[in-house]
C-alpha cells in the first residue's frame, strides 16, 4: 500500500473520540476544541480611538480650527461629558470615543494650546481614527471552529472575547511498547550489557515524538519474544488504550509475533507500506483499540512515526494537522535509488542566496540512527525515480512541518 492510500485508510476507518469535557482557558493549550466558539460581544465593544489626538465632531471641523478643551479619555477611563459645539477631548489610543465625536484630530496637528484652547494646522483630516464597535470581531462570530488545536494566538482571541472556559476533545490514551529479547532499558549500565544485546531508544523516541500531541501516553515497555507473553501484553493494554503503538514483531522473522497476535485478538487491516525505510508497518485493532506495528529498525521506525503514527494520534485526537510542509530543493549530493518503492532519505537543507539546497546525511540505512543527527529533513524519492544526479531537484520534508508542536 502506498503512503498516501494508508493515509486515506486512516482517515475513513477511525473515528475521533466522542467524548468532551470543559476545562478552564489557562488549561487549554494543545487541546482540541469540540465545538464551535461563538463570541458574545464585539470588539471593540465601543468606539475607540486608533490614535492619539482629540475627539471632535466633524461638523465643528469644517467650520473652523480652534476648539474647547473640556476633558480627556483614556484607555479605561472615558470621558462621560457631553460635547457641544466647538468642544474637543484629549483621547488617547484605545480610549472610548466621547459620544457625539466622530473624528479624531491627530495630536501632530496642534498648531498651539493652552489650558481651555486649541488650535490645529490648516490639514484635510481625512480618515476618522476611530476604529467602530466590531470593526475585529463582530459579534455572534464564530471565533474558532470546532477542531482547532489551542494554541497561544487562539487563546488569546478567546481572552479577548471573555471565554472562561472552553469544551475540548478528550485526550486518547496511547500505549507505547518495543518488543525484542536484544532489548534492554537504559537503567541498566552499558557495563551490564551482555552479548548481543541493545538499549531499547525506539519506545523512548516515539513517545517524545508524541509528546506535543494532546494525548495521554503510556509508557507499556518492552515485550520479549515470546508469542504469549504479547498476546497477554496486547489484550490487556487494548482494554486501557484507545490506541498501541508498537516498534519490532511486524516482519517475517521467526521471532515477529505482532502481526498474528493482532489477527488471532482482533482485525489487521494492512501490513506492509511501500515505502522505505518502513516497509514491514501493520494497522488492526483489538475490540475498540487500534494498533499500528512500527518496524523495529530505529531509522524506519522515526520515518513511519513521522508519516503514519503522528497523523493517526493527531486523528484519533479530533484534529488534522496541515499536510507535511514540502519544499523544492537543489541536490547538492548525487542520490543513490532503486525504483519501486518511495524513499525517504535523511536530508539536511540550508539557504543559498535564498535558494533550498539538500544533501543527505550518509550512507542510509536503516539502523543507522546516526543519519539523523545532523540532519533537518527527509528528502522524498519518488517510487519510480532511479538514481539522481547531483544539481537535479528533489522534493524535501522539514521536520519543522513534521513534528507535532503545539
């Protein structure tokens, strides 16, 4: 299955959760709104001055250039007189426009004052500097749509609006395993380590990929191999998690006991994507929790993590992030690739005179964790492309655009 139909699949056959509940704005951040927000008022709910000047009435303006002063208006602190003719306010920005003032006389125009008379310069006074009630929002607008992700810029429109409270999705509960007898924790010191065993940084990087997702993540640990010892592990984390993810057990080894587990316990929907690295990627369910199978290789596992795990957790959460950013950029390196499957190369990118150029970051596979140290994108080889030569123009993911930020 090709990356794009995996992700069409994702889409139609899991549902976000249902359930809601309130919580307070200052709690809000990363929350996914499930409903629509409607504001109660305008902004601004008055006339207000958009500079620092005096309020006057334009009929005044056109007789003559010298007024009464008879009070000010601050921001918070309006003027509550009354206007009459040949009258003018001090007004400051943001202030209440006085009633019965329509215009507001730049302060640079003063020609001279003293404490009750002003004079301004002979100048067209052209545009009002009164920003009307609702000229931001009006109200009855819809401010925020029902998923949005809260973030800082959002929040602040809802402050601006008097939103106390708002109702969000619930936040899924997903489950984090790695499986493989290789595999030890990294609370045991490397001079602890025995033959032909690994530290375990798969369930440790996909939960930091998953970190800014609002989620509720489960650190499951690591399986053995050992068929039994997963099915016990999977159906009980299926009855805790709305979601498994899991790395290592999907490919055809002896030792891959995640896919049948998944097909004995429940449905697998599809193994096995067209891209590489990541090739060996599972999706089924167990009852009402779906499980997506990540490769064990640790370079395969962040690739799909990236394409397939964030979209599906961010779905499951009740939102759609924007598709991955995706940049056109100049080979600076000679690609080597093979048709037939979609690659995802680790890249890193720099500006030129304004220009994206790309080369990868060394030899490319997929356990070799340390091509992404330095790099700052995937670059996307089409399944059909054959080696690329240095100078051609490739396609390049950032990972700014890949990440889930709140």
């Amino acid at each position: 299955m090709t990356l794009e139909k995996a992700l069409a699949a994702l889409s139609t056959l899991i549902q976000p959760l249902a359930a809601t509940h309130e919580v307070p704005l200052s709690e809000a951040r990363g929350r996914v709104l499930a409903e629509d927000v409607v504001t109660a008022l305008p902004l601004p709910p008055f006339p207000a001055s958009a500079m620092d000047g005096y309020a006057v009435k334009s009929e005044d303006w056109t007789q003559g250039r010298t007024f009464n002063l008879i009070g000010q208006a601050l921001a918070g602190h309006p003027f509550t007189g009354t206007l009459a003719a040949g009258d003018c306010v001090r007004i400051f920005t943001g202030a209440q426009v006085p009633v019965g003032a329509d215009r507001v006389v730049l302060q640079e125009w003063v020609k001279a004052l003293d404490e009750r008379t002003i004079t301004f310069d002979a100048v067209s006074a052209g545009e009002s500097y009164i920003r009307p009630v609702g000229n931001d929002v009006a109200q009855g607008e819809i401010i925020a749509v029902a998923g949005t992700r809260l973030g800082p810029i959002t929040i602040g429109s809802l402050a601006a609006s008097g939103i106390a409270q708002v109702t969000v999705r619930q936040r899924p509960v997903i489950g984090v395993f790695s499986s493989g007898d290789e595999l030890i924790d990294i609370s045991v010191p490397p001079s602890a380590l025995q033959p032909g065993q690994i530290y375990d940084s798969n369930r440790r990087t996909v939960m930091e990929l998953l970190r800014n997702l609002p989620l509720e993540i489960l650190d499951l640990g690591c399986l053995n191999d050992d068929p039994e010892t997963i099915r016990t592990a999977l159906q009980q984390a299926a009855s805790r998690c709305d979601l498994l993810i899991t790395s290592g057990g999907v490919s055809v080894g002896e030792a891959d006991f995640i896919t049948q587990t998944i097909s004995d316990l429940g449905e697998l929907v599809f193994w096995k994507l067209n891209i590489k690295p990541g090739k060996p990627l599972a999706l089924g369910r167990i009852e009402d929790c779906w499980i997506l199978g990540l490769p064990g290789n640790p370079v395969s596992t962040i690739v799909t993590a990236l394409l397939v795990g964030i979209p599906l957790a961010a779905h499951l959460a009740g939102f759609s992030p924007e598709p991955p950013l995706r940049i056109s950029a100049q080979l600076d390196a000679p690609l080597g690739h093979q048709p037939g499957r979609a690659e995802y190369q680790r890249g890193r990118y720099w500006l030129t005179k304004g220009e994206p150029k790309v080369r990868h970051t060394g030899e490319q596979g997929s356990n070799r964790l340390s091509t992404f140290r330095h790099a700052n994108c995937l670059i996307e080889i089409p399944a059909e492309s054959g080696d690329i030569p240095s100078g051609a123009r490739v396609t390049i993911l950032p990972f700014v655009g890949l990440m889930a930020e709140a």
